[in-house]
C-alpha cells in the first residue's frame, strides 16, 4: 500500500479489507461451513492508493497510472489473507476500497472491496469493526451474507456493550477513511475525543480535511455536551452525544467548532470497540 493513504489511515483509526464476487454463490456456502477458510476473495476490478503527484507529470496522467493499480492492491490483499498477514490484508483492501471510490467502479466491485475488508477483519477477529464496513452497502447480497455470519458473535456482544461506554466509534468518511470518537475513562468521568474528517475529491493525493475536540464529562444518562467558546477558541460551537449500546449520535447544534471544510460532528458513529 502506498505510504501516504496508510498514513492517514493509521492517523484516522481506519481498518479495512474486501470480499466475493465471481462464483458468489459457491463461495457463500463454503463461508457457511467455515466462515473464514471457505471465503474466496475476489481479486479483479480494483484500483490503486495515493501516489504524490509529480510535478512533471500531467495529473490525469498519474491518475489513469494510479487507477490501473487497482487489480495489484486486490492481489496483494488475497495473497496475505490466504497467508494469515490479517493486517496487511486489511491494509491492501482498504487501498482497493478507498481507489475503486476514486475512480468510480461500478458499485459491485466498490461492495466487493468493502466485504474483502469485513472478512479480513472477522478473521483478526474483529467483528464490530467488519460490521462498520459491512453497513456501507446494507443492501448488497454480499453484505447480508456476510453480517448473518456475524450476528450471533454481535448477539453476545451485547451485554458487554451495555455495560461501558468505552471504546471506539466510526462513520465513514469516504475512501478508506473513517472519523471517530473516542470514550476512555479519565478519574470517575469519561475522556469523549472525537476526530473528523472529510475527503475531498481528490482526498487520496493531497490528504483529507480535519477537525477535532476532547472533552472529560461524566456521561449521566448516556449523554454529554461539548461547547466551544470564541473567544477562548476561535470559534463557537455545540455539540450535542448520545451514547446506545452500539452507537454514538452526534448533532452539532451551533456553530462549526472551527473545523476543515465539511467535516461536521454529526450523524450515527458505529461502535467499533469495548475497550
């Protein structure tokens, strides 16, 4: 994977992978049997991660070189999975996920990605992570396979998720990169950090927008408040949490906190993890 787009992955806690295409059917039955050894990864369509455009090449030029890529992430990631280098598959299907975005595959193959993304992450073991990746295209056929496979681990999940807020929270911010929140204990209240980010068009190249806040509170009734003062800050702002089981909702009610172009503390964050 290209050392840029995993640098910003790694910065933005993003993890990834990719699953079946051709032959779905078949490979559906063997994972039924054996959920991880009976998955066949699908390892055509997909393009490349960010490459630094040069400044003697002409941009559409690198960009054709870089979605003409796709198919050598696909392989690299099949080729440590059937390995069991779970992490550097993960890291190569995200690069297929983030460039079949990109450089506008057809939907199939950008589903494809995102379920070789869940799979490699089922088996690190890692099954809230794979279920985030697996909402990105509810619908497809793949997904719902996939996440049935699933359900009974999120099922005894459950308890565990009631108990703590803690943990990690994701929604999607497009080619490969995730925003987050954070909830670690600090004394007898909560360390609430969340990380956003937005990628632009051509996000890949030139990295994505960015914004942040931290905040200690106790979480009384699975909510908290973050206010930003101008006059301490720059800019004002509030933002409004409400923790689930399995979730954060965020809704900023005021303001913009200061942050990167569009990058907004709102929406639904997947929990990703207890601890």
């Amino acid at each position: 994977m290209d050392w840029k787009l995993k640098t910003w992955i790694a910065a933005c806690g993003a993890t990834a992978v990719l699953c079946c295409a051709t032959g779905f059917a078949a490979d559906i039955a063997a994972a039924k049997a054996n959920p991880i050894e009976g998955a066949v990864l699908n390892t055509a369509g997909s393009p490349p991660v960010g490459t630094v455009i040069s400044e003697t090449v002409p941009e559409d030029e690198q960009i054709k070189t870089d979605c003409a890529k796709i198919d050598t992430y696909a392989q690299a990631g099949n080729n440590a999975y059937q390995q069991g280098h779970m992490a550097r598959a993960v890291d190569e299907f995200t690069a297929q996920a983030a460039w079949s975005e990109f450089c506008r595959l057809p939907r199939e193959a950008t589903a494809t990605a995102y379920n070789n993304v869940a799979l490699a992450l089922i088996r690190s073991g890692e099954p809230l992570q794979a279920r985030a990746w697996l909402s990105l295209v509810p619908d497809d056929g793949k997904s719902r396979a996939n996440l049935a496979l699933i359900q009974p681990v999120l099922d005894r999940l459950q308890p565990a998720l009631a108990a703590t807020p803690m943990g990690n929270y994701w929604r999607y911010a497009g080619k490969g990169v995730w925003s987050s929140v954070s909830v670690m204990p600090e004394g007898d209240n909560w360390r609430i950090t969340f990380a956003g980010y937005y990628m632009p068009g051509m996000g890949l190249y030139y990295g994505p927008n960015m914004g942040n806040f931290s905040v200690v509170q106790s979480l009384a009734g699975g909510q908290a408040v973050y206010r930003q003062d101008e006059q301490e800050q720059g800019s004002a702002c509030q933002v409004n949490l409400n923790f689930t089981a399995d979730r954060v909702h965020l809704d900023t009610v005021a303001g913009d906190c200061g942050f990167g172009m569009n990058v907004r503390a709102s929406g639904d964050f997947l929990r990703v993890s207890i601890y």
